[in-house]
C-alpha cells in the first residue's frame, strides 16, 4: 500500500510542477523566488511530515504531531487576538484532557463542548478583573472548537476501520481541494463569494476544490474498502470538497474580524499553520462522523 501511495504522491507533485511552469512560464528563477515556487516546496515539506505521521507513527506520536500543530495553533491565534494568559493556559490544559478523553473515553468526546464552556465560566469567576471579559471568553471557546476540539478527532481516527487510509485520501482531498481552488480562481475567477470576508474567494473556486477532491479520491481509489457505495462515495467527495472552502472561508471571516492577512509566517507561501490547517477544520470532524456512522 505505502508503495502504491507514494506513486500517486508522485503524480500529484508532477502535475503540481506542471501546472507551477505554466503560471511561472517556465522561468524557474522567478517561480522558486515567488510565491508558487515557495508554496509548492512547502507543500512537499507537509505532505512528507503527513505521510510518515500517518504511515509510520505511532498512536503517542501521532498525538504529538496533532498536538504541536494545535499548539502552534492557539499561539497563533491568541497573538492576534490578544488573548491574556489566564485564557492560554486553560485552554491548553484542557487541550490536555480533550486527548485524554479521545484516548480513555471516546465514546464522550462530543460532550467536551458543553463541559469547556461551563468549566470556562466557573474560571472565570475567579478572575477578579472584568474588562473585555466576554470578549476574552468568546475569544477562548471559539478557539477551542475552533481548532482543539475539531483537529482532536485526527486522534479518534484510530477507531475506524480503514484509519489509515481514510487519512491519506482526507489529507490529499484536501490539499489538491486547496490547490485546485487557488488555480481555478485565479484563471477564472470573477465572481467573488464575499468581498468583506475575502476578496480572493470566488464562486468559480468552488468548482476547482469539487475538482481537486475528486482527483484525489479517484489517485488512491485503492484505499477504499470494499464494498462502499457510489452514493457514499459522492457524499465523501462532497464532504471534502465543500468542507474545504468552508473552513478557509471560516477562517478568512475571523482574520477579517481581527484585521489581519495572515495567521503567521513560519510556512513559506501560505502564512502561518492556521492558514494551511483551516480547511481540515470543517472536513476532519465531519468525515469522522460520516465514516462512524453511515
């Protein structure tokens, strides 16, 4: 199977180059200096860290990549809000209990929503100053199902049939869902979804994220277990497809609120890792639950 799935990594990187040539018109120089050529290594830097996570580590260290990538999440996100440190450190211990929970009592995750935002508020309580305080605190339980509690279920993936190979085909739906949105908008987009949320979203970009999850479901077809209906086949693409603008737009409508461009700077040609993990944020969860239960 791993050799399999690094043939058609192959291929996805080689269509990728492809299409990079054609946008760069071949001057290499100026593509690798530019922004295609630096999101395009990048790309190959967090495809190989997602294949050898999901393929070669173990369930603990699996945790501690979700975990990392959370981390440097919420500190991203609390340095753009400007989120005190009482709200950071309860957010990060309870980032803490949310794994335990996935680990010891799966069967309770969805019920860490309602328990964070009453614990939230007890905290609170004893907080003796109240300025900006509903802002802080919706600030901190929009973070927390924002990012811990929907990137968690990477954790719970453990438990399905198939784990591994759901994984491959939800990360690269998503990544060529990205892609192929940005390269279809770009081409053709004219029509902008919302001009207050993001300029750079347009209706015909939704069609290059349908078209870039159906490549990828169709390049690892072979993981699919057998049998799996066409029609559940179709929600799946749909899920991912959909998903992924979803959450970007999602991500875009907070950027916006907080008057910002990007989340960060530490992944060349995408900004920072909120920017290139917004789209998992609807699509983890909701193929979780869709694998789980139907």
């Amino acid at each position: 199977m791993i050799g399999q799935v690094m043939r058609s990594t192959a291929i996805i990187f080689t269509l990728g180059f492809a299409i990079i040539s054609i946008f760069g018109k071949f001057n290499y120089v100026a593509i690798f200096k530019g922004e295609l050529g630096k999101r395009y290594l990048s790309w190959i830097f967090l495809v190989a860290f997602y294949l050898l996570t999901v393929f070669f580590a173990s369930n603990l260290c699996i945790r501690l990549a979700v975990g990392t990538v959370i981390l440097f999440s919420l500190l991203e996100y609390s340095r753009a809000c400007r989120l005190k440190s009482f709200y950071l450190v309860f957010l990060i211990l309870f980032t803490l209990f949310s794994f335990a929970i996935a680990d010891f009592s799966p069967q309770l995750y969805p019920v860490l929503i309602p328990l964070f935002s009453l614990l939230l508020a007890v905290a609170t309580i004893f907080q003796e100053r109240v300025e900006e305080l509903y802002q802080q605190v919706s600030y901190t339980s929009r973070v927390y199902l924002y990012i811990v509690w929907t990137l968690g279920h990477f954790c719970l993936f453990q438990y399905l049939d198939n784990a591994r190979g759901w994984l491959v085909i939800i990360g690269f739906g998503v990544a060529l869902s990205d892609v192929f949105a940005f390269v279809v908008g770009k081409t053709f987009g004219s029509h902008v979804i919302s001009k207050k949320v993001n300029t750079a979203k347009a209706y015909e970009g939704i069609a290059g994220n349908l078209l870039g999850a159906a490549l990828a479901i169709f390049l690892f077809r072979y993981l699919i277990p057998a049998p799996f209906p066409i029609y559940k086949l179709a929600l799946l693409w749909l899920i991912i497809g959909l998903g992924s603008v979803t959450g970007d737009l999602i991500s875009s409508l907070h950027k916006r609120h907080l008057g910002i461009k990007d989340w960060g700077d530490c992944i060349p040609g995408h900004g920072g890792v909120m920017d290139r993990i917004n789209s998992f944020i609807v699509v983890v969860p909701t193929c979780f639950y869709f694998l789980k239960y139907f």
